[in-house]
C-alpha cells in the first residue's frame, strides 16, 4: 500500500515540436534542481522518469502531497523569478492516488499506478488533483483546502471516480494545448453566483460540466476539462486571461441570480485572443427547478453555442489561403457546401472532405461526413448511381467508427445505412443507441433514428425523435431534411394532414428536393387530397423523370411494416406516378 503521484508535462508534444532542445532542457533543470530534492525532502522515491512525466512513491498520502504542492509551489516561484524572459514554460499537473501495488526490479505495476496517470489529466495547468480514497487517508487539518470535483470518467476504467482539486495559488500562464486536427479548443467556466449563496454554488460548476460534456460529445470541440477552468470560480476573469491561463481559442462565461421567483442565467461565448463577444444567450428557471433543469438549461446552450463556434471557425478558415488549411478547415468548408441546394456548389463537399482525410487519415469527423454527403446526395435524387453511393456510404461510416467507436454523426450515418442499404433494422437502431449514449444530444442522432422507427410502424416514438431533433438545432443548415423526416413520422403515425403541413415546410426550404415532392406526393393522396397529390406528382416526376414505382416499390421503398409499406405504394398510385 503506497501513495502514488504521477505528474506530467503539459502540452509536451507541442512544446518539443517548437524548441526541441530548450524544452528538454528546462523539462531537466525542472527534474534535477526540485522535484529530485523534494521527492528525497518528502522520503518518497522516484520510480520512473518518462519523457514528459514523473511517477513516484510515498509511504503515505500526506507526504505525497506535500511534494505536489511543494513541487507547484516551486515551478511558480521559478516563473515570477524568471518574469517574461521565458517564454514557453514547463508546467505540470499532478494526479495522487493511495492503493496496492506489485513492486518489482524497483518498479510498481498495477491498476492503483494506472489511476494516478489518469487523474492528472484532470488536474489545471499547474494543478493538484487528487482520489478520494487519498483524501481519506490526510489528516483533517489537510483536508481542509480541497475543492469536491464530483465524479468523472477516467479511461480504461468503468467505475466513475470522485476527485477532489488541491485549492492553491495555481500557474497562469499560457500553456500549450494539443487539440488534435486543430479543433477549436474551449473553457466552460463555472456560473459566477451574484448572490453569493452557498446553496446554489454546485449548479454553477455542474452547469460546467454538463455543457462541457454535452460539447465534448459532438467531437467537434476540443473541451478543456471542467478541473481546468476551475480555477476561475467565484469570479468572472478578462476573457483574454483565460486563453492566456489554458491555452484556448474561446471562453463561455455566466453569471446566475435569483430574479423574483427564479433565477435568471446569462452566458456569452467570448473570443480569447481579442475578448470580443460573439454570442450570447439568458434562461429564466423557477425557484426550486434550479437542479431539475439543470441538464435541459445546459442542453439548450450547449446546441446554440456549437453553431457559433463553428461559424467564427469558419470565416477564419474562408480567409486562410488553401495550402494553409487544416484538415478542420477544409471540414469547415464542406459544411459549409453540404447544404447547398445548387449540384455544383454541393459536389465541392466532397473534394474538400477528401483533401480533409488525406491531411489527417486519422481524424474521424470528415470521413463520418462523408458518408453523410454520400448519404444526401442519394436522397437529393442527384446520384448517377445510387447503389454506389449507399455502398460508399456505408464503407466511410464503417471506416469512421473504426477510428471513433464514440462518434455519434459515424454512429448515425451507419444506422441510417443500415436501414436504407441493408434492411437490417436491428443492426440500425442498434447504431442509434450507441450514437445517443456517446453524444445524447446529437440531433442528426435523432432525426435519423426518427426514420427508422417511423419505417418499422412505431409513428409515436418517431415524431417524438424528430421533434427532438428540430429542438436541438432550429437553425440547422439542412432543416429541410429534419422537416422532411418529421412529415415521414406524422405519416407513419397515420396524422396525413400533419404529414401535409411538414412536407410542403420542407418543400418551402428546398423546392427541388425530390424525396420531399414524392412524400407529400403520397401524404396528400392520402389526406384525400387526389388533385393536389397528382399536381405534386408530376413537379416529382420532372425532377426524377426516370422514376417507375414498380422500381421502386422493389427495391427503395423504405417501410418496413407491412401495412404501411403497402398504404405507402397505394397512395404513391392514386398520386398518379407511374408503373
């Protein structure tokens, strides 16, 4: 049984990349000249130097947290010595955990080492972060400076863990962070309570956390961890310092306070580099509501601030010049022409999603998007050879799981293609859950998944899906689409005239979407509506000229239960399309 401490270098990969030798040499001088003497000053024991860490060993916990704070204490000393003359420094963070371990050939092993290079990743720039199993083990008097972080995910392990953060005067400074095929990189700070009252001071630091997750899980975000941006609790810092203290491109603030019978919040999304606003939003909750609707407050902000990040990301990017784009721009620039309703605009996706791929094989997003466009192209009737694109589809989204089992747009797409391609509704809905359980606030996840249920006859659970879907991004570029899907449920749920109302919405944001003119098609034959049904037809018929339901009917018809599949054909008859 020993106390273990495992600290890292932040940012190291990035800091050799720009000073290889310097880097080095300060990682050294930081080794030799205070964490050696303070490991031996503490009677611990370094078990391990790796390039960009330290593990060492304690008899027990007290003494491993005096070295951390001594160890931290002393970087900071150094940097406020040292002034402006260096400009990239070497900070750590520091993980502790108490547990049993095997010891051999002066080296430890075991699951309790593993969880201690876990918990650092929780940890500040120049923070200490500690298990509750070591906060157990202090003695009271050094208990009482800890900050309770909640529960949190640590990798390779299934059991959530209850940290705590060690309160100290932590390092701000700019720390490098490696944000992984240059995704925009964020801080969620902590509500700032203007009351000041103690009993509401948890929902500011799980508002943090809740948005930070619900961004995180779009994979389209690099989130610094709710540990991090804690250290600005309690009050309300210059934007600018935040990107100077972690090292990242934005900053969303707030403030909460009790108004009348409630509590208002407000939060602006802040530009780190020039501390301009780009966005803002408020919500009005009532009193004793505040913990219930927490998640949906969180949810809400979560899906309005995505789009502004990416939209600021993306006017950076349309200013960069071509050879100076990263695999996120070109992303970025997909995106942007995915939803277009002109061919030649829409077929630039694309190349950009390919350019995308080449520059970073590894980065899963442009390759789940496109089997996206793939996807679309095949519904917008623009595909010369469906079956190619559906096959090609379903290649990219496999491929894209592969590289991300836990990206939800990948999880989505292949569902969808497993509806669509392979009839495998199983396999389909099976996606959707892993999609939702990954990122549940997803909104393609739901859409999509809408289809499925409203094909297999289940037209209640599918509106409800679609719905939801339109809830979490009302301003989507693609909202034709979600309309569409929603039209679909209402028709599978046997609400013609709804189906009615959603199809021609759809229709009024993408007049040539040929997927939308056959639904409408069929759900105003089956309203009764037979003159308009047949006048619907035949815009449907100019569009895919091509088209014979008994073509159709065999191989594209998409319902599954029978007796729609069947109501489906008939009321595509009585439109008037032909055999």
């Amino acid at each position: 049984m020993v106390a273990i401490a495992f600290a890292d270098v932040v940012g190291y990969s990035t800091l050799m990349a720009a000073d290889e030798a310097g880097t080095y040499g300060r990682w050294m001088a930081l080794l030799r000249g205070l964490i050696e003497p303070e490991t031996e000053r503490c009677r611990g024991r370094i078990v391990d130097v790796l390039g960009d860490g330290v593990l060492a060993g304690f008899q027990n916990a007290g003494d491993a947290v005096a070295w951390a704070r001594a160890i931290q204490h002393g970087i900071k000393a150094d940097l406020e010595a040292a002034g402006s003359v260096d400009p990239v420094p070497v900070v750590l963070r520091i993980g502790i955990h108490v547990g049993d371990v095997i010891e051999s050939n002066s080296q430890i092993f075991g699951d309790a080492v593993n969880f201690a290079a876990r918990l650092q990743s929780h940890a500040a720039p120049g923070g200490i972060v500690i298990s509750e199993r070591t906060r157990d083990a202090l003695d009271a008097s050094a208990q009482v400076d800890l900050r309770d972080l909640g529960y949190a995910d640590l990798k390779g392990f299934h059991k959530r863990a209850r940290l705590f953060a060690i309160e100290t005067e932590l390092v701000r400074v700019t720390v490098p962070i490696q944000t992984g095929a240059g995704l925009p990189s964020l801080a969620v700070l902590p509500l700032l309570d203007q009351d000041g009252d103690t009993e509401d001071a948890h929902f500011g630091d799980g508002f943090a956390e809740d948005v930070g997750m619900s961004l995180a899980g779009l994979h389209e975000l690099f989130v610094v961890s709710p540990a991090s941006s804690a250290i600005f609790r309690g009050r309300q810092p210059d934007p600018r310092e935040v990107g100077r203290a972690l090292g990242v491109r934005y900053a969303l603030l707030g403030r909460m306070r009790r108004v009348n019978e409630g509590y208002g919040i407000s939060v602006q999304l802040c530009d780190t580099h020039s501390g301009e606003t780009l966005w803002g939003e408020r919500a009005r909750i009532g009193m004793g509501e505040i913990f219930d609707l927490q998640d949906e407050v969180a949810r809400k902000i979560a899906m309005g601030l995505a789009p502004q990040v990416r939209s600021a990301e993306l006017q950076r990017a349309m200013r960069k010049a071509p050879e100076s784009l990263t695999a996120y721009d070109r992303m970025l620039r997909a995106l942007y022409t995915i939803a277009s309703a002109d061919y030649a605009t829409f077929e630039r996706a694309r190349s950009y999603l390919g350019e995308a791929m080449v520059e970073e094989p590894d980065f899963a997003l442009p390759v789940a998007w496109a089997a996206r466009w793939h996807s679309v192209r095949i519904g917008r009737g623009w595909s010369q050879h469906p079956d190619d694109d559906a096959l090609q589809a379903l290649e990219l989204a496999t491929r894209a799981t592969n590289i991300d089992r836990a990206n939800a747009l990948a999880l989505a797409t292949l569902g969808h293609m497993n509806t669509m391609l392979r009839r495998d509704s199983d396999a389909a809905l099976q996606c959707f859950s892993q999609a939702l359980a990954a990122c549940p606030n997803h909104p393609l996840v739901w859409t999509l998944s809408s289809a499925t249920l409203a094909y297999l006859g289940k037209g209640e659970e599918a509106v409800r899906r679609a719905e939801q879907g339109l809830r979490l991004s009302p301003h989507d570029p693609m909202r034709y689409s979600q309309l569409m899907f929603l039209g679909i449920a209402h028709y599978a749920n046997g609400s013609f005239d709804e189906a009615v109302r959603w199809q021609r919405r759809s229709l009024a944001e993408n007049p040539l979407h040929g997927a939308t003119l056959l639904l409408l098609a069929a759900a105003l034959a089956a309203a009764g509506s037979r003159d308009d049904a047949r006048q619907v037809a035949a815009r449907f018929m100019a569009v895919r000229p091509g088209f014979s339901l008994e073509t159709y009917s065999r191989t594209r018809l998409p319902f599954f239960e029978p007796g729609l599949r069947e109501a489906f054909a008939a009321h595509l008859q009585q439109a008037g399309l032909p055999n």
